[in-house]
C-alpha cells in the first residue's frame, strides 16, 4: 500500500517523541492539572528538556528549524492527553509570530532564542473588555515620548497573563484612524507600568492562565515597536492566519484523544451480552467520530503545508478559518459524542473524556469565534482580500 503520511522519517521520529512526552510523562498529570487549576511549570520544564518550544523557531535563532506543520503535529499530540499543555506550545508560536512576521533583525535576535529555549513564555494581547470579535474597537493607546512609548489601558482574557515574560500588545497609537491607528508593540514583564490583574476561573483548560493586564502609564522603549505605526491591525490579523491553525491542531488532538478512549472502553464495556462496541449503534458513533477527525486532519496539514511553502495571500486566510472552524466544531461534537459512549462513567470525573469536552469549548470561541471564521470564510468566497485591497484603503483583512 502507497504511504499517504505528510511527514518525512525525520519528522515522524519528533512525533514519536512528543507521543512519548505527551503519553507517558504528561497523561497522568492531566487531571490533576485541571483539579488544582495551576499553571504546569512541571510541563514547561518538560518541554524545555525536550527542546519542543525549538520546533517552531529557526536555527538561527536557536530553534531546531522544524516546520509549521511539526507545530501543528505537536500541538495535535499533546492536546490528546492534555489540552492545556498542548496550548502552551500553540501560544507560544501566537505571542512569537508578531516578532518573526514584522520583528527587524535586532528584534529578532534579542527576542527569538529566549522564546525558542523556553526561557521566556510569550502572549499575545488583543482582547479588551469591550472589543474582542471587533478588536479594531480597542481603547489602549500608545504615545510617542522621545525614545519611548507611553501605553495607558488595558487588555482582558490573556492567555498566559502573569507567566509570560513578553507580551505582543497592540494599541491605538492615532485613535482618530480605525484599523489604520493600531501599532504593535513588544512588553516585557518588568516594563514600569505594567500589571497582571484578576486570572479567571473558567470552564476548561484550567491550568492554563487566562487574565486581564494594565498599562499604567507603561513605558515601553521606541524599538520594541513592531514593523511600522499604523501597521498593527494588519500584522494582528496575519498572525491570526498563521495561529488559528494552532487552535484547530489543539481541537483535533481533543477529538481524536476522545475517539481513542471512547474506542477503547467500548471494547470492554458490555451490555446485553456483548461489548458495547458490538452494538452497532455505538459503532456507528465511534465511526463517525474516526472520520471526522480524520477529514479535519486532511484539512489542517493542508493548512501546515500551505505555511510552510510560504503562502501568504487571501488563500491562506481563507484556509486557515476553515480549518479553524471545523477541527474546533468537530471537536465539540466528537467530545460529547465520546461522553455519550461511556454512559454515566463519561459524565464523571474519573474518566477524562467529560474534561476533553470542556476543554473543546474554548476552542470554538478563542482566536476569533467559530461565527467570526464563518463570516471570514465567506467574505473570502463573494469578494477576496485581494480585490478588496484593489477598491478601498481601509478595509479590515
Ligand atoms: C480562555 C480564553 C483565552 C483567551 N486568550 C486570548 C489571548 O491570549 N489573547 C487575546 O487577545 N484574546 C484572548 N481571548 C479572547 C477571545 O479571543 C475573545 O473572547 C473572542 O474573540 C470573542 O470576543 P468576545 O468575548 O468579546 O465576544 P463578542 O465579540 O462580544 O461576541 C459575542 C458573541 O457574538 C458573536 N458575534 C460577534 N460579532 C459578530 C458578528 N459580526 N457576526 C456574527 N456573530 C458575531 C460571537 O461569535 C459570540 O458568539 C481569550 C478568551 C478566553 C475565554
């Protein structure tokens, strides 16, 4: 039989790695990790040990120079035990890619190895109270002091508020510009000014660190900026393209870590005589649950690929939401459908697939809705970015 496998023998051996990692070093620690609620410094540790944040930077800045897809691999593999850990290593290519897509070579050199190594965690802060789906309606503002900028506002729902080092923040620095008065900046932890606020009690992915940070009057040096004023809103939305794929990889690995359980106990669960497995409507629903992670793994890769030949146009942004929106639905549908299979034993905490189908719900919701995908698939379809950019100046992406 033809092999159909997307990876080449050097990358199936970082995949048996991670497999390694996530199956015998991070399994057991998921359910305690959801139970307490605390961020896993045990599994960054283990992440450094196994250089698995190097994957996604390139040699040159101190990274293994694996691909876009090997991200996604990884963050497939670790979210089948443990979406939380699978998120570290998605958001830590979020909070990088503003520095890689727009960062000038110092920028880059002064950031990339510490995020590579893991030294440093990184977040990406767009959300406000009052704009997440319209982030052009954001209120933090930066202005130009000298050498300086000065942000005053703040951001709320920030993955890994209070344990990341560095903070790609966008903020108006011309407030009477829409999209064109947003600028990118790069904030590091000790900035004066800055502040972590409330962290959330949520409803999954509770070791993972969701809360509001403040600039009070927080000084933030002139080549921290990102590519140039203005540019923000732009360069926000080309590393949406890029890192919603991450948030589709953490969905598949939920749906697909749900399928393996839900398989596996139906194997030795009987009812009526015989296992449960045997009985075909269950067989049908573990069927259906195997095809659907398999189709939103087709589309992911291609995703992956797509990334990593360098494409760049309204084709990737278009891709990227519709790999988004269907690894993530279906990772919502094959959670509960998994909960179902087990009975009464899948809606206690014992088991874990009634944690895998709290986890899957953030993912519809974060990197833009499953709504937002919808609309940008669409608006994609009836007139692309391309065009768009052709008639107007100041149409968002
Ligand atoms: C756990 C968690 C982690 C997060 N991490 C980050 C992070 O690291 N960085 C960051 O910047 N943000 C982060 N977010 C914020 C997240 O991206 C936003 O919550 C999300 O984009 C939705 O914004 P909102 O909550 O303001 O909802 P709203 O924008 O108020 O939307 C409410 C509802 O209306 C729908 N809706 C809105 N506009 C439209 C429209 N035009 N058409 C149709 N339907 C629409 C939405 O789909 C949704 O169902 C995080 C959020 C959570 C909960």
């Amino acid at each position: 039989m033809r092999d159909f496998e997307p990876l080449t023998e050097e990358q199936r051996e970082i995949r048996e790695l991670v497999r390694t990692v996530a199956f015998e070093r991070i399994a057991a620690r998921a359910a305690e990790i959801d139970r307490t609620a605390e961020f896993p410094w045990d599994v960054v540790e283990l992440f450094r040990e196994n250089d698995l944040f190097g994957i996604m930077f390139d040699e040159v800045y101190g990274g293994i120079g694996e691909s876009s897809l090997m991200t996604l691999v990884t963050v497939e593999e670790l979210s089948k035990v443990c979406a939380t850990s699978g998120l570290i290593i998605a958001v830590q290519e979020l909070g990088s890619l503003g520095i890689k897509l727009a960062g000038t070579e110092e920028q880059k050199r002064r950031f990339l190895p510490k995020l590579a190594s893991g030294e440093w965690l990184a977040a990406y802060a767009l959300t406000e109270p009052g704009s997440g789906s319209d982030s052009a309606a954001m209120r933090t503002t930066a202005v130009r002091d000298g050498d300086e900028y000065v942000l005053n506002g703040g951001k709320r729902f920030i993955t890994n508020a209070g344990v990341a080092s560095l903070y790609v923040v966008f903020a108006k620095t011309d407030p009477n510009a829409g999209h064109n008065g947003i600028s990118a900046f790069v904030v590091e932890a000790d900035a004066p000014g800055f502040e972590v606020g409330r962290i959330e009690p949520k409803m999954g992915i509770k070791g993972s660190t969701t809360g509001e940070v403040f600039f009070d009057d927080c000084r933030v040096p002139a080549s921290n900026r990102l590519g140039e004023e203005g540019e923000g809103f732009r360069l926000a939305m080309r590393i949406l393209d890029r890192s919603r794929p991450g948030i589709a990889a953490q969905g598949l690995g939920l749906a697909q870590g749900a399928t393996d359980y839900a398989l596996e106990y139906a194997k030795t669960r009987e009812t009526m005589g015989k296992p449960i497995v045997q009985h075909q409507l269950i067989a049908g629903m573990l069927a259906d649950m195997e095809t659907k992670c398999e189709a939103a793994r087709g589309l992911l890769y291609k995703v992956g690929q797509m990334i990593d030949a360098g494409e760049t146009g309204p084709e990737l942004t278009k891709l990227s939401a519709m790999a988004k929106l269907y690894c993530t639905d279906v990772a919502m549908e094959v959670t509960t459908d998994a909960v179902q299979v087990l009975g009464g034993y899948g809606y206690i905490q014992e088991y874990p697939v009634e944690r895998m189908m709290r986890d899957a719900k953030i993912t519809q919701i974060y990197e833009g809705t499953n709504q937002i995908q919808r609309l940008v698939i669409a608006r994609e379809m009836v007139q692309p970015s391309v065009e768009r950019r052709r008639n107007s100046t100041t149409v968002r992406e």
